[in-house]
C-alpha cells in the first residue's frame, strides 16, 4: 500500500511539473508555437508521460486552462470572503488585480492568447475558457453582492469591466515594465467604484418603485 500512496505522489508531482513547465512554454511561444517534444525536454520526462497524464496535447492545453483560471478564481473567491464592508471587497480585488499583474501574469497572458489564436486551439478549449471566464464574472457579482448586502442590477457587466481593466493593465506593464501601476490601480478603483455606486442607485430606485 506504502508503494502504491508513493507512486500515487510521484505521478501527480510529475503531472504538476508538466504543468508548469507547459504554462511557461506558451506564455512565451503560444498555444501554436508550444510543442509536447519541448515540454518533455523542459521536465525531462518521455512523451507517455504526457499521454498518461493528458491524453493528447489537446488535453494538456485543456489542463493549462483549468489550472490558471481555477487559481485566478481561487484568489477572487478569497478576496470576495475576506472582507465585511465594500472597501474590503474593493481593497480585495485591487489587491487581486496586483498580485495578477505582478506575480501571476501568466493566467492573464494565457486567457488573451487563446482568443487570439483561437484560429489554431481546439474550439473545445476556447470554450472551456468561455465557461470558466463566466464563472469567474459570477464570482466577482457574488463578492460585491454578498458585501453590500443587496442585489445589484448588471453585474455580469461589471465583472466584464474588471476583467478588461486587469487585462489592460497587465498589457501596459508588458509594453512599459516601469510603468506606475499603483497609479493604474488606483484609477481601476475609482472606475469600478464609480460603476458600483451607479448599480446601488438603479437598485434603490427600483425597490422603491416597487415599495
């Protein structure tokens, strides 16, 4: 039983590495330009290796998506629960969004190359990220409802904006690495809070309409 728990680790440490090593590789070369020969090479595994474990290349990729978004999920999931007002939801998702940029730019980078080159990536993974990318809207609507304590009015919306202020953001420190990104998210909390205040209004009036 020992054997098998260790082998049992040893394949899901091998399949994490692959992982990784598979993240990084199409961050720098895309989906198109990254191949199983080079990932193999990159964790120095043989190409059952990654057969075993995803069964195609197709497979792999579909991996890599549900791997970067589930953690990016897993951090606004944190920030929406971490906090009991709306400036700690706020504060939550910049401090989100920065650590996004900054430290998990890969997540961002790999959701804007699949749209791009959703020419060359199996349409099965393009909308794997379509669904996983609601899912993730749904998140953001649930931590600002759950915050304010009432429903709010287009809150898909919102979590379409705050994913393209993130994803803009993260573009201008690719083209500019000395770019102020605490002024950039400084801006990104006015614009969302502006949005915000907006949605509580439309609300109130309609409860009152209503009342």
């Amino acid at each position: 039983m020992a054997t098998k728990k260790a082998t049992t680790q040893h394949g899901q440490k091998t399949r994490e590495r692959i992982l990784e090593a598979t993240i990084e590789l199409v961050c720098k070369k895309g989906f198109a330009g990254t191949s199983v020969r080079e990932v193999c090479e990159g964790v120095g595994v043989a190409k059952t290796a990654i057969y075993w474990h995803f069964g195609s290349k197709s497979g792999l990729m579909a991996a890599v998506i549900e791997t970067v978004t589930r953690r990016w999920m897993a951090d606004f999931e944190q920030a929406a629960s971490g906090g009991k007002t709306p400036k700690d939801a706020m504060d939550g998702l910049v401090n989100v969004t920065r650590h996004m940029v900054t430290e998990r730019s890969q997540m961002l980078r790999i959701m804007i190359l699949t749209v791009m080159e959703q020419g060359t990536v199996d349409p099965e993974i393009v909308d794997k990220v379509r669904v996983l990318t609601d899912e993730i809207i749904v998140t953001i609507g649930e931590g600002f409802t759950q915050t304010i304590g009432m429903d709010l009015p287009d809150m898909d919306l919102l979590g379409h904006t705050i994913i393209a202020l993130t994803h803009a953001a993260l573009r201008r420190r690719i083209m500019d690495p000395d770019v102020d990104l605490e002024r950039l998210l400084k801006d990104f909390e006015r614009t969302v809070n502006v949005l915000v205040v907006d949605r509580i209004k439309r609300a109130s009036r309609s409860k009152k309409k209503k009342g």
